[in-house]
C-alpha cells in the first residue's frame, strides 16, 4: 500500500508529458521522507516505445538527483491485452518491460469473446455508485 508499495498508472493521458513527469515528483518526494517507489504501469500505446522513453528518463533523473534506484531499481510493468503475439512483438523492438500484466488472454481463448471495460467507482452521498465505460 502507499507509500511502501508505490506503483503508478502514467497513461491516463499522456505517459511522456504527464504521467512520467507526476510520477518522479511524487517518487523523488517520497524518496526524501525514507520510502522508494516500485515503479510505473503503461496500459495503453506504443509499448514498447514507451518502455524505452521511460528507461531512459528513469536514468535521467538517476544520474540528475543522485538516485541510483531510479535506474536500476524501478519497475516498468506494460498491461493492456497482451498476447503472445504481442510479447514477441515486444521481444523484436528491444522493450525496456521488466513485468507483464497478462489478464484477458490467460482466461479466455482467442475464438472467445470477452469483455473489455472499465468500471469506476464514485462516493456519492451515502452510498456508492458505480458506472461502467467501455474500453
């Protein structure tokens, strides 16, 4: 849990110009009050491309703040229907990926439909109300 277990989701909009950025102020914060991030999330888009611009900038800020982990200790974790075609994808393009969130293609066969959506939950006094958007 936050603050010992931090990993965040960067690309709610934009991994490069808002998600990273966010991240490494919250990161580096939590670094100066004693805790370490576990790293980032990228569910969506070129992944790896944005494995590789995330590694790069994790060492960036590495060797800018003297915070060696950052290079060597923060996880890239990449979701988002991973397949097997996928991974070999990946394995081609030279990803910077040190974990796999592999959810929809491990339970259902390919043949097999399945359901892709979101659900969010929202505090609506008393009582909480869920709404569901599609993927």
């Amino acid at each position: 849990a936050f603050p010992n277990d931090f990993l965040a989701l960067v690309d709610t909009y934009s991994v490069i110009s808002s998600g990273l950025p966010n991240f490494v102020a919250v990161a580096l914060a939590l670094n100066r009050l004693g805790y370490r991030a576990k790293g980032v999330r990228i569910d969506s888009g070129d992944l790896a491309y944005l494995s590789i611009r995330t590694h790069q900038i994790f060492k960036d800020i590495a060797n800018e703040f003297s915070v060696p982990w950052f290079a060597d200790e923060l996880e890239i974790v990449a979701s988002n229907n991973i397949s097997e075609e996928t991974l070999i994808s990946l394995n081609s393009q030279d990803h910077k990926i040190t974990t796999f969130g592999i959810g929809t293609n491990l339970v259902t066969c390919s043949p097999q439909s399945a359901l892709g959506c979101v659900f969010k939950a929202k505090r609506a006094e008393p009582l909480y109300v869920g709404t569901t958007l599609s993927a």
